[in-house]
C-alpha cells in the first residue's frame, strides 16, 4: 500500500524530472531567452519555483532554507534579499535572474533533496498541522504541500513550453 508520503515523494519527483529535462542540454542563451520583452524565462521560471518549494517547506518544517543554508544565495549573487522567492516580481526583475545552468540545477538538486528527507516518514496526522495563520482557514501541512506541488508542476510546465518556443524561433 502507498502512503501519503511515497504520494507526495512521488509529485515533487515529478518536478525534479522535468526541471532535469527543461535544462538538459539547453544553452545558456535560450536561459534567458524572452518570448517576449515582459516574459518569464526559464531561468527565472526554475529558479522561482525553486525558491517557493525551498521557502514553503522550511518554514512548514521549521528547517533553514536551502537557499541560504547551503550558500546557494551567495552563488547567485543576486540583487534580491536573501527570503525574496519572485512572488510578485517586475520584468526588470526577471531580466536579473542570470544563474548558470549549472547553479540552477545544483539548486534545485539541493532542494529536491531535502524535500524527500521532510516527507520521508511523514504519517497523515501531521498533515492536519497548522503551518501557517495569516490566511482564513489558516493553512494545514496538507494544503501546504499541495499548493506548493501544483505551483511546481505549473511553472515546470511553463519552463518546458517557453523552451520548445525559443527553440523553434531561434531556429530560423
């Protein structure tokens, strides 16, 4: 029988797989290519749902970020504050987000990592925990995950449209 954890283990898995196919062999130019002057680009896309992941889970589970734990904000180098994730950022912001392919994939290597130790073992009871009290109904470790799950896959899936797009009209 699966438990709630090997489910939940298996969907950020699956954000794993396609953040890992969206930047196999890309170029650095297609990471930043723009469909458009106001369009996310991948590196953006990546690292933003990276980030959300990193940040909701550590503060669902009382844990450090991998962000800054791991000194992966350092890497960056960003023009951001360290807790920035990209909730709500401008164009000129997503212009500055210019990881290397290989920072981006340690990052979220990193993060990957430390999601299936939070949800190894984690038995339904905790799910009903309340994370997080600024909203009505305050939010439970169940809904949590799940939202933080659906963003995932959402800007994954964004990632992997924006990139067959740019390689189709970087072709010509």
């Amino acid at each position: 029988m699966t438990t709630t954890a090997e489910l939940l283990q298996d969907g950020y898995a699956r954000i794993a797989q396609e953040t890992n196919a969206v930047l196999d062999g890309l170029s650095p130019t297609l990471l930043t290519y723009r469909l458009d002057p106001a369009a996310n680009t991948i590196a953006w896309l990546i690292w933003h749902l990276t980030r959300v992941q990193d940040d909701h889970l550590a503060d669902a589970f009382d844990r450090p970020q991998v962000w800054i734990a791991d000194g992966w904000a350092t890497r960056f180098a960003l023009p951001f504050a360290d807790e920035v994730i990209g909730y709500g950022q401008s164009s000129a912001d997503v212009a500055q987000v210019q990881p290397s392919i290989e920072n981006l994939q340690g990052y979220a290597d990193g993060v990957q990592a430390r999601t299936v130790e939070l949800l190894t073992g984690l038995d339904d009871a905790a799910l009903d925990r309340v994370v997080d009290t600024r909203w009505d109904p305050p939010v439970t470790l169940a809904v949590r995950l799940i939202s933080v799950l659906s963003d995932g896959l959402q800007h994954v899936g964004q990632a992997a449209y924006v990139r067959g797009a740019a390689e189709r009209l970087t072709r010509s």
